[in-house]
C-alpha cells in the first residue's frame, strides 16, 4: 500500500480528483434520498408488494 501512496502523493494536481469523486458520490446520494422521500406511499407499497409477490399474483391483500 505504500507504494500506491507513494505514487498517488507525487501525481500533481491529483487532489481535485479526490474532490470530484467525493461530490459526485454525496450530490447522488443526495438526489436519491430526495426522490425516495418524494415517493407516494402507494407507489412504494405496490414496490414493496412485487418483491414479495415475485410476480406470481396480483391479488395482495393489504392491512390499511
């Protein structure tokens, strides 16, 4: 791992890749916690019914 370090430390300008990486994962994290928050709560009970279901059936009876 030392090399790798090494290596990694003498690349000029490598820091704005780490940064780059890093915006990108938060900005995505971000825009996937907002769409699941924005899901209506019979979309993700029919999402929720489907894994269960495995296809099979359509007729789930639901405890409202």
């Amino acid at each position: 791992m030392k090399i790798v370090s090494d290596l990694l430390t003498s690349i000029e300008g490598i820091q704005v890749f780490y940064i780059i990486g890093l915006l990108i994962f938060v900005i995505l994290f971000i825009v996937l916690f907002i769409r699941t928050m924005r899901l209506k709560n019979s979309d993700m009970e029919d999402i929720k019914n489907s894994i269960l279901t495995d296809g099979e059936s359509d007729d789930i009876i639901t405890s409202n």
